[in-house]
C-alpha cells in the first residue's frame, strides 16, 4: 500500500506545509476547544500510570476504600520491598528479558527468511503460501493451549527458556511476515537482477544485500511482537513449573494468596513490571512510534 | 524419458530443472523455520482440536467419539451460553468498530494537523496500549465499585444518585462496563495505525484540495480518509478479531457474571477446559473461534474490496 | 489444661464426622463413623510422642532422591508460613530426599495442574482439593494409592478424615487442615443493636436482623462476584432446614435435587436477600473486598470459612470484636445444632508417574502431618491429623471454632467440591440466580435435578 513516491516526497512536503497546511490558521475558538479536548483525553491516559504508581505505595486499608485515587498517607516503600525480596520479582523481570527478546530475535529471523522466499523469488504457489502463514493473524492463543502443552511434554520440553520461547515467535510470526513484506517490496527488484548478474546465489544475495536493507524492520517487529509477549500470561503459566523460569506475568500472579492478599506488594510488582516499558518507552518514543508507523503504513 | 529428446534442448532442458530443483530447495529452506514454527505451534494444534472436538473427553481419561455432538450440543443446551458470549463478543466488536475506531480516526485526524505538542500527545495517547490489561482492569474496578467508586461518587456528587449502580454486577450494566475500559485502552493503538497513514497522504495533495476552497474537514474526509482505507482495513480487523478472542478485561471485570450474561467465547473456553473437565467440548469451542475469526477477517476483507470496486 | 480438654474434644468430635466418601462403595463409612468415636478419647492422648518417634524411625533410609511438589501455598497465603516451617523440619529429618517445591496462585493453578494430568507431566507430590477434583484424576488411574503407606500412620491420622480422599475403599490423598463454615459477628455492632451474643435460634436471629436494619447496619457481607461465598451462606440455610444427612445425599447424588423442602430451604434464604439484609453492592464486589468491608465495621455478619480466623486474628484492631459461631437452626424437626457444612479438603497426592511414589508417599503423609501442625498453630484451619505438642498459643477463634467442632455431628463437604467439575459449576450457576432473585427455590431445586446428570 505505500506509495514509494509519495515516501520520498513526505520529507520535503513536510517543511512546505509547514506555512499552509497547519493548526495555526485554525478560527481560535475551535483551536482551544482541540486542546481543551486534547488535554482532557491525555490526563485520562495518564490516570492509570498515576493509579498503578499511588497503588503501590498505599496499604490494604486505603487500597480498599479510605483513599482510593489520593496521595497515599503513608508512602509504603516498603511494598517494594516486599516485592523485590518475596516476589522474587528481579529475577522474573529478568526471565520475562530473556524470553520476550529471544522470542523477538527468533520470529524477526524465520520472518526474513520466509518472506525473501515469499516476494523476491518467483514461484507459482508463493500467494497461497503468504495466504496460508497470515492465518495466524486471526488463531485465538488461548485456544491451542492444551494441545501445545502435550506436544511440548512428549518432546520433554517444559521448563526451559525455549519453552516458552518458541511458542511465542510463532505466535508472533504472522504479524512479523506481513510488516516484513511491506518493507521488503520496497526494496527495488534491480538489486537483485545486478546481484545475479554478479554471480550472486539467493543465499548470497540473501544475506549480503536484502538483510542489511531490512535494518529499518527489526525495530517496527519488534514493537509489534514485544506488545503480544511481554504480558502473556497463559502459556507461561502452564508451560513453566519452576520459578527459575517464570515470567513476570505469572510472578505477579503468584503474589495474590489464595486465602490472603496484600495488595500493597502487588501493585510494586506491577510497577516493577511496567515502568521500565514506559521508561524505555518515553525516552525511545520518537523512535518507537516511527517504527509502528512504519510498520502501519507498510503493512 | 529424455533420451528420446533432441541433445541440445536435454542438456537446456537438464539445465533448467536442475535450476528449478535448486530454486525449489532454496524456497524450501528458506520457509523452512518458519513453517516448523507455525505448523507445529499454530497448526498441529488447531488439527489437534478439530479431532477431539468429535469426543466427550475430560482430557486425561479415555474418551467416547460422539461426532458432531458437541456442535450441536453448543447451540442446543442453555446452560452452556455460548450464544449469549457469541452475542457479548459481537457487541464489543460493534462498538470497537463504531466508537472507537471513529474516536481513533478523529485523534489522528487531530494530530496529523501539525498540533503543537503533537508528539508528546502522540506519546501519552499510545501509553494505556503498554500498560498490561491486569493493571487497567484493577484500575477500573476501582472506578466502578459500588460503594468508593470514582464512578458512583461522581453522580452523588452531581446529585444523580439516581443513576447509581452496582455496576459490573448488575445485568443492564455489566457488558457496558467491560466495553468500555475495552475500547478505550486500545484508542491509542488504531490512533497511533491511522496517524501513520494520515501523515503518509501527501501534502501536495491536501494543499490542492484547500487551494480548490475545501475546508481542512472537507480534506480529511474527501482525500485523506480515502487514502488511508488500507489501513483503516487492517484496523477493522484487528478491532473484530481482537472483540471475538477477548479475554483478559472479562475475568478481571466481571468474571462472566452475573449469572454468566458476560461470558465470552474466551472465557468459556477456558471454563470448559479447566473448571469443567471438559475438553472436548473446550475444542469445539476453539474450532468454533478459529472459524468465526478467520471468516471475519474474509468478510471484511471482501467488504472493503465491494466498496472500492 | 483448658486447651488439653480442647483437643481432646476437638478430636473426639472428629471421629464423628459423618465425612461421606466420593466413590461409590464409601458410603459405608459415614455409617461406621459414629461407634469409632467411643474409643477416640484414649487415643488423642498417645497421639503426641508417636508423632515423635515415627519420623526419626523412618528416616534417612535409602540412597538420595529428589521429589517435586507443587502446592498454591503462594508467598501472600496464609497457609505459606506452615509450609515453610513443615518443610525446614522435614529437610532435617530427611537429609536424602530434595524437595524442589512451587508455588502458584489457586486459579491458575486449577488450570495448571489439570494440563500436566493430561500430558503425564505431574510433580511427584501436589496438592489438591479432595472429592471430585482428586476423584477425577484417580478415575484416570494418574494417583498413587496411599494404602500401603497409610498403616504407619493410622495412629496420627483417623481414617475418617480420609473419606473425602477415599475412592472404592481405597485411599489417595493426605488431608492437611479442615476448615468448616463460620458465622462470624462484629460484636461492636451487635452491641448497637441491642445484643451481647449472636442470637441462638433462628427467629431472634432475624428479629437481631431487624433490629440491625433499624440501626442502618447492614447485616450480610456477600461477594456476589465469587459464587462459593454465596454458597457459605446458602449451604448452611437449606442444611439447618433440611438436615445434614438430607443434604449429603443430595451433593454426592444419591438423592434428588427435587426435594420439596430443598426448595422451602432456598426460598427462605432468598427472604433473607428480598429483606435487604444482605449488602446490595456485594454482587459486585469480591471476596476480598467484601471481607475488608467485614473488618472496616460495614457488615455485622460474614459467613465464610474458618480459614478466616488467621487474617482476623492477625488485625489487633479488628480482633476483639470478632466472634466466630454456628447458624441457629431453622427448622428443629429435621436439622439440629452440630450439623456443619465443611471437612477437609485441602490434601497432598502423590502421582502415579512419579519415579519414587514408594517413598513419595511416606514423606507426603509426614510432611502432611507438619504442615497440618504449623496451619493449626498458625490458626489456618483446623488439624485433620491428631494435635501434637504445645497448642496453647492458638487465637482464640481457631479455639472457638474447634469447641464447636467439638460439638459437631455431622458435617457436609462443600457443595462445590463434592460434586464433579461439570455438575458444581451447574450448581454455582443456579446458585448464582438465586441470588440475584433470578429462579426461585421451585425453579432451582427442577432446574438442578434436570441439568444435573
């Protein structure tokens, strides 16, 4: 869908719009009623972050009740703690690290590959292939849980990393193989005739020419595959059984007693658990959303 | 076979299937990741569904083949609801479609304006996206208990102690309750989509149109909105798709209650499956998710093609 | 001295546990129960030093192993304490055997334990709620039979409270705590409404109700949003109408849910909603959150499971306003006091699959004993093994709660736990629109006894 000139014309477009095409000429009225609106939906998606951080610092009493959405009376830094020391939670964090970037690194690879035997090499059933590997943009996870579970156990292949790593860069694969082919069609097919002409095989003009193109992908993949795994819970509470290996989700999880809970610690781990997503998030977020866009607008 | 050919179109023809075998290996292993990855982890599965969907299973005794019993089964026992989680899944996909994927539009119609601050918004908008649905689910409980809930204490406070409810437990108000935290978290990731697509239409394009005498309205809707159509496609799809597998924000919310009018298709899944012993009728809902999922995305897919054509 | 009467009336008490088996032949046992409590008395006073000399004599014998356990003793539950301490004891007392033990939170570890049945996949030792969620799993022949191991303990252990772990007379399971429903009473409120005790019969206890009302007080905390705290309160209306023995047949299907008084039993519980005694928000709200409203001071009465009594015990503030009782009776010519809803349900199993199951099973059964121990010490529920040592320091509603257990003649498991998967979640189902005035006692007791296979 995107338009290669159009791409190239956007840098320049830009500045020239810059005197004509903006919200400065806008009638003043409407201009205020924008940022009035504006404001308001951006301190709605900034509550929660305020909530989860408050949460975390307040005891059961004022979670439950006396003080809902206020400064927490008492800061309990001490939920930290807890979190850090019972929760264990540096190591899942840790895990989750491990998991999540491995899974990434794993589904960005088998995408490349798919997708350069997909695009750049002619084939009759090419189309039908892509059609096939973009069902699993609409497969429920949930829904292939227990026949997972069996195949990984027969291959003796619970508590691992790559237990969980695996099934997620499958999971994953679909939604990489699509931003893949947006990116890689915009790769002009006149390299890899001068390739050929060099004497360059596929695997060569694989390697050395399309790869390194792809450098501008990685980053847009792995947006999209950090947000599915990142957060799972399901697969990595069934499919891991010691907590040497357990990701954050399921240590979150395994903070709330089945007779007791002490909120307090569960929201420092949820902090745990997410601020450094949005700290990364913040300082990257330029990059990061020119990444999703790119991956939007070749997808 | 090809020694009744002529010498020079054997070796040519030789030559191509060689190229054409090499070719084929090279497609083979090429794929060949991410097709283990995906047929085993993704396929095998489903296939793995379908047969014991045919079966009364508890999932670890013998279990009896019964066909399509199940099936039927699904639709024809009322206790098993999953017409009523049909209908919750498809009425959050409506107003993922109608309300937020409008409000999506908006906000990226907004921002692709050259606001001021216009990254810093973008950034804060995306934020709920990251933040995982447990929190957000905690976060809205809190809005909605009944008795210290920001939501019930706002209409005492405006006098409309009237209109108070036990919201996620009662019947009139629980699916809103759950679509509305629904549709709002993911605003900022179709916003974040269709941003991306706005600022891709080409300036001279919009500049021609205001030139003509259109207002910046008449601009977003006669030139940008048709320009963006593929991605507000991938939108719609994800938005239904996503409706139809929800999960997360119902067992947070409601639990399926009261009196299971929430369930989801999801949540009865793993109900089926976990709480109930039963597996084969767990598959067959699977089987049914799968199905609905991918006939979906078909029918939107053609539907957008209709309109274009 | 006092706290040695306890226990031996505690136990005594015990031993008449009308616990009815799960599997089909046990039924006997409930019947056999009643003579075994004459000769329990004597017992519980021998019990105390062969806890001590049967460890060390079954120690450290054979070559090292390593056994895997998983349990939902997660760091937050209060039963994680009892487990640690059981668990040190037992890493000294068996220097050969490792244990590698997880925990996971109680949802999901429904979920877990029952994926790695499917797939052969089971830690050595798990735990499990007795009945039918462990009836299942023998059904499929994944658990190891504890008889063998069991004689060593038959001492420590009543075979009584095996009748829940128990499946065509065989034994499976190793019981930890018991808990039994309690009506716990905020005294400070009762005192407002004009009462220095909970109200012994049924009609003083609604006119207290009343009374309550008047005074603006809500009388029930209910969460509506997590069905078995409905049941704690409906279990114990239609037993004190209809009987333990009544309402046992019924659970375990040897009787029919189309019982006339049954369905007098559900509407008097639905009176008690339609009165406005219960709080109107607690169908929203979880069992969490209603019982912090319990301990706020918003609810007189929480009905619930004993297991309550360490986290109450545990708020000084809270605690003296605490008490724990028994639901007067509503209809006298079929019900009577003692009759309890409750028994034990938490238990360790050992897998079939598992490589050492022999010797699996002697330690579960003495790690069982210690964690049994150090939950009643820390007032978690009630021993289902005999007491040993000094229990003197247990709260004062754990005491309370064993004095009526001393007293109790009969008890009925857990609705939801006696009954298979499939059936307890018809049963919450129906039990849910009861309470939200949805179907009426006719409606529930026809619907059930359809639905119901």
């Amino acid at each position: 869908m995107a338009d290669k000139n159009r791409v190239k014309k956007k840098a320049s477009a830009y500045e020239y719009q810059e005197i004509e095409y903006n919200i400065k000429q806008t009638n003043p009225v409407v201009k205020v009623f924008i940022y009035i609106f504006l404001i308001i939906w951006a301190v709605i998606n900034i509550f929660p972050i305020y909530f989860m951080f408050t949460f975390s610092l307040k005891s059961n009493d004022e979670i439950f009740g006396e003080n809902i959405i206020g400064l927490p009376r008492n800061w309990l830094w001490s939920n930290y703690v807890s979190a850090m020391n019972t929760g264990n939670m540096g190591r899942y964090f840790l895990n989750s690290l491990i998991v999540t970037i491995a899974a990434i690194a794993i589904s960005i690879m088998a995408a490349l590959m798919a997708t350069y035997a997909l695009t750049r090499i002619k084939w009759r059933a090419s189309k039908l292939m892509n059609s096939f590997l973009m069902l699993g943009l609409t497969i429920p996870l949930q829904a292939s849980i227990v026949p997972v579970y069996v195949i990984l156990s027969k291959a003796h292949w619970l508590n691992k990393y790559s237990t969980l790593i695996i099934p997620y860069s499958a999971f994953t694969l679909s939604m990489s193989i699509l931003i893949c082919t947006g990116f890689m069609v915009d790769i002009p097919y006149d390299l890899d005739e001068s390739a050929r002409i060099d004497g360059c095989g596929l695997w060569r003009t694989f390697f050395s020419i399309i790869l390194p193109l792809m450098k501008p992908a990685l980053s847009t993949i792995g947006i999209y595959a950090y947000l599915q795994c990142w957060n799972e819970f399901m697969f990595a509470n069934v499919f891991i059984s010691d907590s040497a290996h357990r990701t954050l989700p399921v240590g979150i999880k395994a903070l709330s007693g089945a007779y007791t809970t002490d909120w307090g610690p569960i929201g420092a781990a949820l902090v745990i658990a997410t601020f450094p997503t949005l700290i990364v998030y913040i300082f990257l977020s330029r990059k990061i959303q020119e990444s999703f866009i790119a991956g939007a607008v070749k997808g | 076979m090809a020694d009744n050919n002529a010498i020079t179109v054997n070796s040519i023809k030789r030559d191509k299937v060689k190229e054409n075998i090499g070719k084929g290996v090279t497609i083979f292993l090429f794929l060949l990741p991410a097709l283990l990855l995906f047929v085993g982890i993704l396929i095998a599965p489903i296939i793995i569904s379908v047969y014991r969907s045919m079966y009364d299973w508890n999932g670890f005794s013998e279990g009896t083949f019964i066909g399509f019993s199940n099936y039927k089964e699904l639709f024809t026992n009322g206790s098993i609801k999953f017409l009523v989680s049909l209908k919750n899944a498809l009425w959050i996909a409506f107003f993922s479609v109608f309300v937020q994927l409008p409000l999506s539009l908006f906000l990226a119609l907004l921002l692709g304006r050259k606001v001021k601050g216009e990254r810093t918004f973008l950034s804060i908008f995306f934020m709920p996206v990251l933040i995982s649905t447990v929190v957000i689910g905690q976060l809205w409980l809190k809005i909605y208990n009944p008795d210290y809930g920001l939501l019930n204490r706002f209409l005492d406070a405006v006098h409309l102690g009237n209109l108070k409810h036990v919201w996620v437990g009662e019947v009139s108000t629980a699916l809103g309750s759950i679509i509305v935290p629904t549709v709002w978290q993911y605003i900022g990731y179709h916003m974040l989509l269709m941003y991306a697509g706005v600022k891709g239409v080409s300036m001279d394009l919009r500049e021609a149109a205001m030139l003509d005498g259109a207002t910046k309205w008449q601009v977003d809707r006669y030139v940008v909105i048709p320009m963006i159509k593929p991605i507000i496609r991938v939108s719609v799809i994800f938005a239904v798709t996503g409706s139809l597998k929800s999960y997360d924000m119902v067992r947070i919310l409601t639990e399926g209650g009261p009196f299971q009018t929430t369930e989801v298709p999801s949540t009865l899944l793993e109900n089926m499956l976990f709480l109930r012993n039963r597996y084969g009728m767990g598959s067959t809902i699977s089987v049914m998710l799968i199905v609905l999922c991918f006939a979906f995305a078909l029918a939107i897919t053609a539907a957008f093609r209709e309109e274009e054509a | 001295m006092k706290m040695k009467r306890v226990v031996s009336t505690l136990l005594a008490g015990a031993m008449v546990l009308s616990l009815t088996a799960c599997g089909s032949t046990a039924a006997p046992a409930a019947d056999t129960a009643a003579p075994a409590a004459d000769t329990a008395a004597p017992a519980a006073d021998t019990a105390a030093p062969a806890a001590d000399t049967a460890a060390t004599d079954t120690a450290s014998a054979g070559e090292p192993i390593t056994l895997n356990m998983w349990c939902i003793a997660t760091e937050s539950d209060s039963n994680r304490h009892s487990y640690e301490e059981a668990i040190k004891e037992m890493e000294a007392e068996f220097p050969d055997v490792t244990l590698n033990w997880e925990a996971f939170e109680n949802q999901s570890y429904k979920t877990k334990i029952k994926a790695a049945v499917s797939a052969d996949e089971m830690p050595d030792i798990f735990f499990t709620w007795s009945c039918a969620f462990l009836g299942d799993f023998v059904d499929a022949g994944k658990v190891y039979c504890l008889d063998d191991a069991y004689q060593n303990y038959k001492d420590e252990l009543p075979e009584v409270m095996l009748g829940n772990s128990t499946y065509d007379g065989k034994h499976y399971g190793v019981p930890l705590t018991m808990n039994i429903v309690g009506l716990f009473a905020n005294m400070d409120l009762l005192k407002e409404a004009g009462y220095d005790e909970v109200p012994g019969t049924y009609e003083d206890f609604i006119a207290c109700c009343d009374a309550l009302k008047a005074k603006g007080i809500i009388p029930f905390g209910c969460a509506g949003k997590e069905t078995w705290c409905v049941t704690e309160y409906l279990e114990s209306v239609i037993e004190k109408s209809v009987g333990a023995d009544t309402l046992n047949d019924i659970f375990l299907g040897r009787a029919t849910w189309n019982n006339a008084d049954v369905g007098a039993a559900v509407d008097t519980f639905q009176s008690l909603v339609n009165n406005g005694y219960f709080d109107p928000s607690g169908i929203g709200l979880t069992n969490d959150e209603v019982k912090a409203n319990f301990m706020a001071g918003k609810y007189a009465f929480y009905m619930n499971g004993t297991w309550n009594c360490a986290d109450f015990a545990a708020n000084e503030e809270f605690f003296p306003k605490v008490k724990v009782s028994e639901f007067p009776v509503i209809n006298a010519d079929k019900a009577s006091l003692g009759q309890l809803i409750g028994g034990p349900s938490d238990t360790l199993a050992v897998a079939a699959s598992s490589p050492n199951a022999e010797r699996a099973a002697e330690y579960t059964f003495e790690l069982g004993k210690r964690i049994c121990h150090y939950g009643y010490l820390d007032g978690c529920g009630l021993p289902a093994w005999t007491p040993y040592g000094d229990t003197s320091s247990i709260n004062g509603l754990t005491q309370a709660v064993s004095e009526i257990c001393a007293n109790a003649d009969s008890y009925v498991l857990f609705g939801d736990t006696a009954m298979s998967a499939d059936d307890a979640n018809t049963y919450l189902s129906y039990v849910d629109q009861v309470y939200g005035c949805q179907v009426d006692g006719t409606q529930f007791i026809e619907g059930l006894a359809n639905d119901i296979r």
